[in-house]
C-alpha cells in the first residue's frame, strides 16, 4: 500500500515563528502536492511538485513556500505563521505513469496558530 | 477551468435509508471523476472513480456513482447506510497534467440510528 506520513499531527505555534510541515511518501510517485482544508471551502491547492526541486503554485500559495530536495519528501513552509492560516494540511502523491490524477493522502496536520 | 459544486453541505440520515450526494462540475476538456471519504480526524481515501467506459461505477463499502455527462453530474449514491458511513465526502474532478484535482466543498453525511 501507498503511505504518505505527515510528520506532525498537530502543531500549536505562535503569530510569526517559522513553521516547517514534512511529508514522505514510500512509493516512489513523482508528483507531490500540499492542500488546505477549511470546513466550507473543501481542498484548496496550496503548492505541488512534479519532479525534485521543481513546484509549482496551486490556488492559494501566498504565505506559503515549499521545498522539494528528495522525492519522496516534500515539506510546506509557513515563513512567519499568521492566525488565518490556521488549518489542517493534507500531503498527498501520485504516480507520473498513472495520469488519471488519483492522489494518496497523509493523515494530515492540524495547525493551531496563537 | 475546471470547478467542482457539491449541492449540499451537511445531509442527515436514518440508518439503512438509502443515500445520494450530490456534485456538478465544469471542465472544458474531458474528465476523470472521483469520490473521496474523510473520517474524523483522518486523511482522505478513494472511494471510488470515473475514468472512462461504463457511466455507474462501483467503489467500496457499498458506495456507486453514475457519470452524467449531458448534465456534468457525478452523484454518489448508496441504497443503505450505516453509522459507519458517517464521515465528510468529497469529489473531485482532473483533467489537466500533473494529476490536479480540483475538488468541491466536501458534503458531511451524518448517519443517525
């Protein structure tokens, strides 16, 4: 099975400490991407990857960067944390070779900003 | 562009009452459907999708959804639910490279015994 692990399940910080959110996948998939989930707004498309080192912005990337050094990993971060962005991240991967767009989710992260 | 409407946001239901859930999409280009489930305090996991061929598609737990495309319709349904079956639901359209999914506001089925 396709595991995609989210280092942290829940995170509280403070209004403008750097936040780093990490992802693995074990299934070699090529792309990577990173959702917001907000009750009412579904998933919103933060930030995604195709290849190492390379991404891309999603819908809503403001406040956001990522970094992408291996494959299998792919890490969201909060430059300087803002009450609004609290939420839960949802991590997921797919596979270049299977371009139906399924995607495999992590547990996600619950992010609590004070 | 693509968009994804789910029509309703929160549907309550006895337990064995069959189910359905609604979702719309617009896409200029052509599709694949999906359907994923969210149980508390968990991930997202497929439930079924809609890639080509037959327009019903089974998924799991019991779950099947009828692609309509002279609507753009991509309802789930279920003939009887169980409290098991409680949990938000999303859909999701793709159709452009990289596998992007465009999903819709999520739908929070309350099964009630």
């Amino acid at each position: 099975d396709v595991k995609v692990t989210q280092s942290s399940r829940y995170l509280v910080k403070r209004t403008g400490e750097k936040v780093f959110l990490e992802c693995v996948q074990d299934m070699d998939h090529e792309n990577m991407f990173w959702y917001r989930q907000d009750p009412g707004l579904g998933l919103r498309l933060i930030y995604f990857s195709y290849d190492v080192k390379m991404k891309e912005k999603g819908d809503i990337p403001e406040g956001y960067s990522v970094s992408r050094e291996k494959k299998e990993r792919f890490s969201l971060i909060l430059e300087s944390a803002s009450t609004n962005q609290t939420s839960m991240y949802l991590c997921a991967s797919s596979s270049w070779t299977d371009n139906t767009g399924e995607l495999f989710f992590g547990e996600g992260s619950r992010l609590t900003v004070l | 562009a693509q968009s994804v409407t789910q029509l309703d946001s929160q549907v309550p239901v006895f337990e064995e009452a069959p189910v359905e859930l609604r979702c719309n999409y617009s896409s200029s280009v052509s599709v694949y459907l999906f359907w994923y489930v969210q149980y508390p305090n968990q991930g997202l996991q497929l439930l079924l999708k809609y890639l080509s061929g037959s327009t019903l598609v089974k998924g799991i737990n019991g779950f099947e959804a009828e692609f309509n495309k002279s609507q753009t319709s991509f309802h789930l349904r279920k003939p009887s639910v169980h409290i098991s079956d409680t949990a938000e639901y999303f859909c999701a359209v793709s159709g452009t490279s990289y596998g992007k999914l465009t999903f819709g506001q999520g739908t929070i089925l309350t099964v009630h015994p």
